[in-house]
C-alpha cells in the first residue's frame, strides 16, 4: 500500500459483510446522505457465490455505474464448507464471473482461482503477470507456474488478451474489475489493494 489519501467508497454487501479487515487504512465507508456515486471514489459490489446476485444488487450497481465510477466486485463464499459432499453443484469464481458478465456488464477477472487435489483453494493464477500466487501457507508467494498449468490457463489468457485490458481502463471506470476474495485464506486482500493503489496513484 502507497499510503495515500484514503478512497472513498460505496459498498453494495450482504448484511454482515466488514470492508475493514481488506483495506481499513486505504478507504472511509460512505454512509446516508454522502452515499452517493458523486461523493465516492470507488464502488464495491460483494457478491456471495452460493448466494448470486439479487434484484435489488443489479438494480442499485447500475445506477451508481452510470456515472461511470471506478468498480471492483468481490466473490466471497468460494470455500467448500467442512466435510460439505452432498452432490449439489457448487458455484465457483468462473461460475459468478460468467454470471456478472451476463446480468451486470462485461467485466475484467486477472485472476483464477486454483484449488488443492481435495477442492480447498490454495492460489490465484495472475493472469496479467503469467504467475502463480501460492497462498497455502496463509502468505502470498508468486511462483513460476509449471508448462502443465500454463497449458490448462492459455484459453482464460488468451481471452483477457483480447480485451486489451490496461489500468486506465479500471481508473476511470471504464471496465469493472472483479476479484475472487477467500478470507479464511486470505486470498483476495493483496489483489484487492493492488486496485486500491492503483486507484489512490491518480486521485487529486
């Protein structure tokens, strides 16, 4: 973190959900009558992936998106709950991102999630910078990925390719970025900030 003016931020959440423990000293919540995209320098939506995305979330993201401020949209739920095998499918990041893509608008994903051979998610693949971010002993390592993971990532990377995605396109709003965000491994919080720099480095 650049240590720079805090954003400020409007935040569309489940009830429950704590922006703090992601970036307490980088953004100030805004409440009542400052809530409102003219005030706000950066727009949150969280959305849960065993929950999807509701109504009431679509209708009031694209009204604050009209003014075209910056958004980052953060997928929570993505760990398996304990011992959970009941055969029901299960969403995960990709699932909600085609889903975003679908009810909200086209949105840029640098990052897949990779999972251990029992489904727990342990990584992000970076998909901007061809690395593998190794969380599975709670810190970020990035690492060389093997030919074989490379291989398996080259269609997701050919496909942000083509978008021809720079930073000035998430700086001034003009494509969304979305994030999966695991906080019992704190995953997400790094990627997060990442965007939060980037949003602090061009502020007045």
């Amino acid at each position: 973190m650049n240590g720079g003016k805090p954003l400020r931020a409007l935040v569309i959440a489940p009830p429950g959900f704590e922006v703090d423990p992601l970036s307490s000293s980088n953004l100030v919540t805004l409440m009542g009558k400052e809530a409102s995209a003219e005030r706000a320098d950066l727009l949150i939506l969280v959305i849960e992936a065993d929950r999807g995305i509701s109504q009431d979330e679509i209708s009031g993201f694209n009204r604050l998106r009209e003014s075209q401020i910056p958004a980052v949209i953060l997928v929570t739920s993505l760990m398996p709950a304990s011992g959970a095998d009941d055969g029901q499918d299960r969403w995960d990041f990709d699932d909600i991102v085609m889903l975003i893509n679908r009810t909200l608008e086209k949105v840029i994903s640098p990052y897949l999630v990779l999972h251990d051979e029992s489904g727990l998610p342990i990584g992000l693949y970076d998909l901007l910078s061809d690395q593998v971010i190794n969380y599975s002993d709670g810190l970020s390592r990035r690492e060389v990925p093997d030919s074989e993971l490379v291989e398996i990532v080259k269609d997701f990377q050919d496909e942000l390719a083509e978008e021809n995605f720079v930073s000035s396109d998430f700086t001034t709003g003009l494509r969304v970025v979305a994030i999966p965000y695991i906080a019992e491994r704190k995953i997400g919080i790094e990627e997060f900030n990442h965007f939060i720099t980037m949003l602090q480095q061009v502020q007045p």
